[in-house]
C-alpha cells in the first residue's frame, strides 16, 4: 500500500515516535511505502510532500517537534475540501492516510472519512483531554517539564518568602495542573472545571505561609475566575477561532498579594511544556500507537484510531474521540484538594 501521513493541531512530544514507529513496522514488515504531508491538511490540500523512508525516520523517536511540521488548518477551507483532497490522493497513488492529531483534526478526518476518503487517526494532545483514551502521548512529558518547573520556583520562593504562582497548559481540563501540581506538592490547583473563590484560594494560600512555607499556586490557562463567564484571554483567536488562552497566572498573582499582603509572583510556563525530548513513556506509547495505527490500515479500518485502554492498545471510532471531554472527576480533584492549604 501506499500511505500518507500527516500531523497536525498543536504538536506533542511523542509525534516522532509514532512517524517512526508507523514507517518502520510499514516498511520493514508489510512492504507498505509512504508519503509525508507537511504541515498539517495544509499540505494535503497543497500537494506539498516529503519522502518517508526507513532513512528519514532514522532516531527521531527521541526528537520533539514534528519531522512532517504541522498547522492548525482546516482542510475544508480555501482550496481544500473532499474533491481537492480526492485529486491528491489520486496524484500521489495514495491507498490511505493517517492522520495524527487532536479534536479538530480528527473531526475533520471524520467528515472527510464519511465522504468515502480513507482513513484511520492516531489522537494526540499534551492536555490529555480525549475520553476515548486513556492517555495522549506528550501529556507525561509535559507534566514533567511543568514539574521540574515548580520545583525550581519553590526554591527561589522559599528564599523570598513569596508566593508563586505556576500557570500551564490545559484549555478545557486541568489534568497537566492537577498532575505537575500534586508532584510539587503545590498548596492550591485551579482547573477549568471547578469553580474557586478567590477567597478560597487566599485561605490556602495564607495558611501555608502561616506554617511558615512559600506558598505554590499552580492555576491551568482555562481556568475561569470566580464572576468571570470566560476563561482568560487577551491573544485574540486562533485559526480555529477559539480564544488564544494564557496569562491567568499574571491576573491573580497582585489579586493575590492584595488579599493576603505576601509578596507574589507569576511564571507563565506555556509552549516550553510541548517542546524538546519526550519522556520514555511517551515514546513507548507513541510508537505502539504509530505501528497500531498500521495495523488499522492493514484491517481497512478507516474511521477508526487508535487508542490507549489500560495498558492495551485498542481501536474506536473517530465519533468516540469527539462525544465528550475527558475532564479531571470530581474525586480526583476532592483528593488533590485534602493537601492543599
Ligand atoms: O491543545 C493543546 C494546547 O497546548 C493548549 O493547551 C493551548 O491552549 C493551545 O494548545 C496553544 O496553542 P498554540 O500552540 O496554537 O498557541
């Protein structure tokens, strides 16, 4: 077979490894040959090609980024669509594609899949934010970076006597704050998906400085403030005309230092949570997920990704992934809570 791959959305540590993963067992074991498309749809829709060869794959597993490039475009604008994309299947021999990315790009391969073209997903999101998997590649690696952050910040707010406060990823759940944020041991979370008082946070905050700690407040970018009806945005949209979240953390920290008097400071983590070397898991999990993916194909199972369930590797349909968000449960958010303060 002929297959053509393409990440897109936001990259996550691990894409590498499922690139390599898929070419390798593709080449080497089913004699299968591909064709990489840059940039996301956009390089579908543009005919834009790289080759994709046992060679070209060669140790990246290891790499951050993405070795195909990737864009948040939507493949049924300007000169796109199922025609379009139909033509450049056409012109490349192409028997299937794979598609690796988030939400919009797997809604997108949905509609695309319901008009007949041939295609099987692999999710990926650092924000761990798909109900049909487990867990995304490049969410182990994030909240490692956001860890070793924090624990940096305690240090330098332990020697000040100041509270800290450590913003990271997390649009519409707030797995990566509850994950870094339990592992550095922080004295308050604020996620999307639970409502918190400021006044609840300044009550926390106090009591760990009263115990003679350096308060760490670690608050996700979609958290919505307390009488705020939308999380925080000041960076206009994005391609996809969502709000380009980021800068919570620099809101409340003087909100903070008002209530409570103790000195305070902001640390944004953002775009260093996606980029550089991914965690071993996330490599393991990546490259199961890209020779999984082969296998799909193999099957014809287009519509379908692949998935994580426990420690297996399953397939779902695409509509699975789109249902519903995988958000923090009440339980788990009640646990993390008993240690705060
Ligand atoms: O969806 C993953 C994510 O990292 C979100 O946490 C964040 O809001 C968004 O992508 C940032 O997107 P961009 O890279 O386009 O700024």
């Amino acid at each position: 077979m002929r297959i053509g791959m393409l990440t897109s959305g936001g990259d996550a540590p691990g894409l590498n490894a499922v690139i390599r993963g898929a070419v390798l067992v593709g080449t080497t074991v089913h004699h299968h040959e591909f064709v990489g498309f840059t940039d996301g749809w956009k390089g579908l829709v543009e005919n834009d090609t790289l080759p994709l060869t046992r060679h070209e794959v060669k140790g990246i597993s290891k790499q951050g980024g993405t070795i195909l490039g990737t864009s948040r475009t939507n493949p049924f604008e300007g000169r796109g669509g199922v025609d379009r994309i139909n033509e450049v299947f056409a012109e490349n021999r192409l028997d299937a594609l794979i598609a690796i990315g988030g939400e919009g790009t797997l809604a997108a391969a949905k509609r695309l899949t319901d008009a007949g073209i041939r295609i099987v997903g692999v999710p990926k999101t650092v924000d761990n934010d798909l109900d049909a998997t487990d867990y995304t590649f490049g969410f182990d690696t994030a909240v490692q970076i956001a860890t070793e952050a924090m624990d940096r910040l305690r240090t330098t707010g332990d020697a000040h006597n100041r509270c800290m406060v450590a913003e990271v990823m997390g649009r519409h759940v707030g797995w990566i704050a509850l994950h870094s944020g339990m592992a550095a041991g922080a004295h308050a979370i604020l996620i999307p998906e639970q409502n918190t008082s400021m006044e609840q946070l300044c009550a926390w905050v106090q009591s760990a400085y009263d115990r003679g700690r350096a308060p760490l407040v670690v608050v996700a970018e979609g958290f919505t403030l307390d009488g705020a009806d939308e999380p925080h945005s000041e960076r206009g949209l994005d391609a996809f005309g969502r709000p380009r979240l980021g800068g919570i953390g620099e809101l409340i920290a003087p909100m903070i230092e008002a209530r409570t008097g103790i000195e305070t400071r902001a640390t944004t983590l953002g775009h260093i949570q996606r980029g550089g070397t991914p965690s071993a898991f996330d490599r393991v999990l990546a490259t199961r997920l890209g020779m999984a993916a082969i296998a799909a194909v193999n099957d014809e199972r287009w519509g379908e990704m692949v998935a994580l369930r426990g420690t297996e590797i399953v397939r779902v349909p695409f509509e699975a992934a789109l249902g519903s968000l995988k958000t923090v449960p009440q339980e788990r958010y009640d646990e993390a809570a008993l240690l705060f303060g």
